[in-house]
C-alpha cells in the first residue's frame, strides 16, 4: 500500500513542480481588490423605472481576502541580516542607490520586489524587522507579538508558539486562498510537512523554498590543483615539498576484499562499474601510515604512492587522467582517498600555488558557526551517518520506521572522531581549528584553500572574481560511503542528504499583532496566497517586470529549464548582479531586489548566474542522480523508510512543546546559530576528551539521559506517529 501510495505522490509532485513553475508568457495587469461596496441596484430599461432582465453574465466574483486599500502591515520579516529586509539598509543604500530599472532607492525605502507587492495588491508595509536570522528574529518579537502583525522564525517556533495560540492557523482560510491551496494540494508531502497540529490540520507558516526536490550542498575542490598532482605520465616530481605529518587517521573503507560501486561513464551517457581492489592495492590510507611508521614520508613520494595507488586498484580504469577519480563524471572517491589527496594537497604547496602553506578543508566562514556546521554536515556524507544534515534538528526514519537522532548514536561521534584526526594532521584549516575570520573569497583569492562543502552558485562565482586564467574550482561528485540503509550488511553507494524540502525557516502571522482586524488578517493572508501562484513565484524569484527580459509585445523571453519555460533575465540585471553582488545571484536577489527572502525560490534565475564551472560540475551531479548513481531522501513514505525525508515539522503539541523547551542542553550545545556554539563542531577542532567525554558511547549516554535526549526522540516519535497516520487519512 505505501509503495503504491509513494508511487502515486511521486507523480502528483512531479505535475505539480513543474505547474507551480509555469512561466508567465504575457505579463497580465497587477491584480487589484474589489470595490469596498460594489453597486447593489439592478439595471433599468432607458427611461423606465422597472428593472429588465439583467444580461446574461456571470455573478459578480467577491474576493473572500478583500481588505482596505492601504492596509498597514508592520513587517518583522527579512532573512538573517539587515541587509536582507523588504526595505534598504543604510550601507546598501548609501546617498542613494540607482538600479537596473532606472529608479533610485534610498535608505529605509522598499526594494523593487515589495515595491511591485504593495502597487500589486494594496497593502502598505512598515518595517520593524531588527536584521537577525529567523530564529533570534522571533525570540526578539515573542514576548512583543502585539508589536508586529507578521513576523520571521523558525518552522518549530512558529509551530510551539501556534500550537499555544499565538500564531494564526493559515489552515483555517485554504478555501479563500486558492493558489496557496492548489500548490499544498499538488504537493501533499508539503502539507505533511508543515503541518502543526494533526488533530486540526493546522499550519502556522508560510513554508520557504529554495527550490525544492533537488541537491542543495555539494562537494567543491581546485580541480587544477589535482589534475597537477595526479596526471600524466611517469612520475610526479618537484624540486621541494614537506613531510607528511604524522599519522592520526585510520583507514574508514576496507584494507582487503574488493569493493564494486556504479559510477557514471565519462562522457555521462550511461552507468558502469568499477571495482577498488584492496588485495591488489591495498588501502591507500594504511600504505601511508605504513611508510610513515618507518620513516619520513615527503609529499613527492606521498603523490606517488597515491597515483600507484589509483593505477592499481582501479585496474588502470582513469589511466593518466588519474584526477578523474576525485574530479571527473565517472568519479569514484570515498573518505579515505580523499584523506590520501589532502595529505598530498597540504605536503605540495610549492607545486600549488610556490608557498609554504595550503589549507585542505575549509568552511566558508570558519569564525561563523552558521557556516562551520558545513563541516560536520560533510562529515555524514563522507562516512555514512544519517541525521547530520536533516530537515529538523539531527533527526531521520531510519529503515525501522522510527526516528533517529544522530545526536544519540555512537556512529555520529566515530565519524567526528575521524574528522578531528584530520584536523590533528593539518588536513582541516587552522582558521577552522581557531575560529578566526577567514572565508571562501580569501581562501580562493590568496590561492590558499582547497576544498569545503557549500552551494554551488555562490562559491563557483569566484572562478570569475577571485581566480586566475587556469584555476579551476568546482563542484565535484558525492563520494562513495558505507550507508546502512537496512540492507543486510549496508552497501556502498554515493547517499546525499542535503536533499531540497521545505527549508526550516518561515512567516507566521501574529494573532495579537492583527488584534482581531479583519483587514489586517485578510492582508497577510493575501500575500501569502498571492507569492504561491504563478505570477507571484516569478516576483518572488525575479523581482519586478523591469529586471526581465521582455520581447517587443512585452512577453517574456523564456529558456527551458528542467522541462519548463522560465524568465530569462534582462542584460542589464546580469550587469548589475556582477557589479554589484560579484554574481553571487542570492545576494544580488535579498540585498538588491527583495525577492528570495521567503516562499518559493525558482532556481531558473540562479541556474542563468551559475559560473559556466558551476555549471559544469552540478552537471556531473545532476547526470549522476537522474541516472540514479547518487541516492537521497525522497519527499514520500517510501517502502523503505530509511529513503523517506524527514519533515521539516513535527505535530508537537503545546505541552510536548514546553517539555522540549526545557531541554535545554539540546539547543546551546548544538545550536547552528551565528554567535552559538556547536559541540559537533567542538569536537572537529578539539577533541573528545577535550570535551569531557572518555567515548563515543559516553556522548551518547550524556546526550540521551543527562540532556534529556531520549525523551526529547519520544516526545518527536509520538508526534511522526500521528503525522504519519494522519497522512494516511488525507490518502484514503
């Protein structure tokens, strides 16, 4: 039954994509409320005083969300800073900030995008946005909701505070909403995922989407710094190089045996397989540590065991494009090959970029832990631990049918373990291990960094801004893992967890902000439904008609992207993005436009700014995943539960709610917050021990009976129960 169910769903969200995508060929004129009274009297003949038959015509249409024109709407909305507000920050705006639709913005001023919402539909806006991520955003307002009538949080806080009453229930008015409706209706594991309440089907957010059924984070390297070190023939060679430190890793994958995994062909037209042959190569990671156990090992010898290594386990299948394996559309890396290129990375920087120094891994921002939790994100991909990179707190269906919470599970602390050696090696970036201010740009400018885990759009940019004819950074495959997918000894395979849902940030509207003001409500309540349908998603994603590209007869000029015509952006929004954001669309878009700071992000605009690199590598990984090659979290009940993405909310009700709120530990030791602190994180930089645990096993214990965390999986687990029984009634 849930296979068929799943079957089912699949299709129902595939034709609903691709219509809650459409484009618009015609712009159509801005939509406006109806009159406050329309006119009552019926027609009479000329002259006469009794009324004639009036026309055939359809009965008038009263829009059920009308309000009053000018409606005042106090917004405590935005995304994460000041910067990216509905209205212009003073160091963006500066004395006044011309942009590609001719007109000049000024500080405290609307960007275009809300602009074109208020003459669309009617409403005023007020800003009392304070600039913070969603989640201190709504602790600032949650004691003042009669200040604001809509506000920023999470998906949870939002929930919790709907759950006590003090967040509408957008639920109760789908049937005056009708294209916020149709979208839940289309895509009904949506609606599961966003529901509050099963008893009532209550929804207390507006859900953000920054596209959705799609990769989000991806692995990224300098494929020129590989292709130097492994390609060609002969061997590698250098006039100087360092000692590889000492060893700290062990390996993950097999030291005997053969492992066989599917790999895409080169030329991505087909799946082939490729076996690692332990017994005729041995593990590249034990040689190492082999050789460094009876001596120095420099990075010139390093890169050569490394190439024997490839050429043999692989059975001559990169021949001397040996960079293929790492970089290449027939990838095939796992964790412990990439152990053994980082060692050669950091041992070869005179080869590299003709200093002393290279950094391995990286996180964007290595003093933000907004940005450092990147690293333990990767680490669940490169070693097979679910929950890591979830759609809510760490938690994932296991293939038991149950939640899991990768906080209490001893593999999750193995896996840090492993990345903290890494770091002991000189593998992960000392400004990581400080928490000092270094990011991508620098990395990447200074010719300093080699790899992190991010989105493709915003890092490939820097092959334009920050690197040099030659450089090359891209994305690169999902490596191979062990996953225990509840198949009788796991298998092998390329999983992602960072899978597009509905993100864990929304809009909620304040019941004692709105005070019981049917205008209010009917406002918020529009614009929501209004940013759902068809011409609403292109504002939202595009900003205003002016930053598109039109024909002569003022249609769009249209592209195909992923099966549907979408907007292409005018030339002049293209200038503008680089010269003002670098090309870093998501930035231009929030800083510049005021779109893409809440409901459905098309990727169609970012996919036009993506850096022909990034094209190039998310390609590879596109071609991967259609050919089913990489695995990931499927937005369905899926007959294997292990596959099935867990929802970004949980049902809890009010008293389960407070329960969880005092757990306290659960949130400041594994906050992903700016300024917060992250124990996972910790534990990357430091060690176990340096945390006050003496194992993995007592982390578990620690986190599961002193901080509450069996209890807390309860509590969720009795909330998916009736999540999940209640999507059984939505489906017959």
């Amino acid at each position: 039954m849930k296979k068929t169910l799943a079957l089912i769903l699949a299709l129902i969200m595939c034709l609903g994509l691709l219509a809650g995508c459409m484009s618009v060929d015609t712009p159509t004129d801005p939509p406006t409320n109806p009159p406050t009274n329309p006119p009552t009297n019926p027609p009479t003949t000329p002259g006469g005083d009794k009324p004639t038959d009036p026309p055939p015509t359809d009965p008038p249409v009263t829009d059920p969300l009308a309000f009053a024109a000018g409606t005042v709407l106090r917004m405590a909305t935005g995304y994460n800073s000041a910067k990216t507000g509905l209205f212009f920050d003073p160091e963006t705006a500066g004395e006044g900030i011309t942009l590609a639709d001719g007109k000049t913005y000024h500080n405290g001023e609307l960007k275009p995008t809300w602009v074109e919402v208020q003459n669309r539909l009617g409403m005023v806006f007020e800003n009392h946005y304070q600039g913070n991520s969603a989640q201190n955003e709504f602790k600032y307002w949650q004691d003042r909701l009669g200040e604001v009538d809509m506000v920023s949080g999470t998906a949870s806080q939002l929930s919790e505070f709907g759950v006590a009453g003090s967040i509408v229930n957008i639920a109760e008015h789908l049937d005056k909403m009708p294209n916020f409706k149709a979208y839940l209706e289309a895509n009904p594991i949506v609606r599961l995922s966003i529901t509050g309440d099963t008893s009532t089907g209550a929804i207390y957010f507006s859900p953000y989407f920054d596209g959705v059924n799609d990769i989000e984070r991806m692995p990224l390297m300098r494929v020129d710094w590989v292709v130097k070190l492994l390609d060609g023939e002969g061997e590698f060679t250098a006039d100087a190089s360092h000692n590889l430190a000492a060893a700290v890793y062990t390996p993950y994958m097999p030291t005997s045996g053969k492992v066989t995994v599917d790999v895409v062909n080169l030329e991505g037209t087909a799946v082939e397989q490729v076996t690692k042959d332990y017994d005729a190569a041995g593990n590249i990671v034990k040689v190492m540590n082999d050789a460094l156990a009876s001596g120095t090992v420099t990075g010139v010898q390093a890169v050569n065991m490394l190439r024997d290594y490839i050429d043999t386990a692989y059975n001559g299948y990169y021949g001397t494009a040996r960079s293929n394996l790492f970089v290449g559309q027939n990838a095939a890396w796992d964790a412990d090959e990439l152990v053994a290129l980082l060692r050669c990375v950091v041992a070869n920087p005179q080869t590299l970029n003709g200093t002393d120094n290279v950094e391995g891994l990286f996180s964007r921002e290595d003093a933000n832990n907004q940005r450092r939790v990147d690293m333990f994100r990767f680490a669940g991909t490169l070693f097979g631990v679910r929950g890591l990179e979830s759609r809510q707190d760490y938690l994932y269906v296991g293939s038991d049918g149950m939640l899991h919470d990768a906080r209490q599970e001893a593999d999750t602390y193995e896996a840090l373990a492993r990345m903290n050696a890494m770091a002991q090696e000189g593998l992960i970036s000392q400004s990581y291990i400080d928490e000092s201010d270094e990011n991508t740009s620098k990395m990447l400018e200074n010719d300093n960094g080699f790899m992190h885990y991010d989105y493709n759009q915003t890092q490939t940019v820097y092959n334009e801004t920050k690197l040099d004819d030659g450089e090359k950074y891209m994305a690169v495959m999902v490596p191979v893992a062990h996953w225990f997918d509840g198949t009788e000894g796991g298998v092998y395979m390329r999983f992602t967890e960072s899978w597009r849902s509905v993100k864990t940030d929304g809009w909620g509207i304040s019941i004692a902000g709105i005070n019981g003001d049917e205008n209010k409500l009917n406002a918020c309540l529009k614009l929501i439904d209004y940013a759902y349908s068809p011409e609403g998603q292109i504002l939202m994603s595009y900003g205003p008609d002016a930053f598109i590209k039109t024909n002569e007869d003022g249609s769009y000029v249209t592209f195909n992207f992923n099966g549907t015509e979408m907007p292409v952006i005018a030339d002049a929004t293209y200038d503008e993005l680089w010269a003002k954001a670098s090309g870093n669309y998501t930035n231009y878009a929030r800083m510049y436009l005021g779109s893409t700071l809440s409901f459905a992000k098309s990727q169609a605009f970012e996919y036009q700014c993506t850096h022909v690199v990034g094209k190039e590598g998310a390609g590879h990984i596109s071609t991967a995943i259609g050919l089913g090659v990489i695995k990931h979290p499927e937005l369905a009940l899926t007959e294997n539960p292990w596959y099935t993405s867990v929802p970004t909310v949980l049902p809890t009700t009010a008293q389960e709610n407070t329960m969880i709120g005092e757990m306290t530990e659960l949130k400041t030791q594994f906050s992903s917050s700016k300024k917060e602190f992250n124990l996972m994180c910790a534990m990357i930089a430091g060690t176990l021990e340096l945390e006050g645990f003496d194992s993995a096993e007592q982390a578990v214990e620690t986190v599961a009976q002193t901080w509450r965390g069996a209890q807390y999986l309860a509590l969720k687990q009795d909330a998916y129960n009736r999540l999940v029984a209640y999507y059984e009634t939505l489906n017959g």
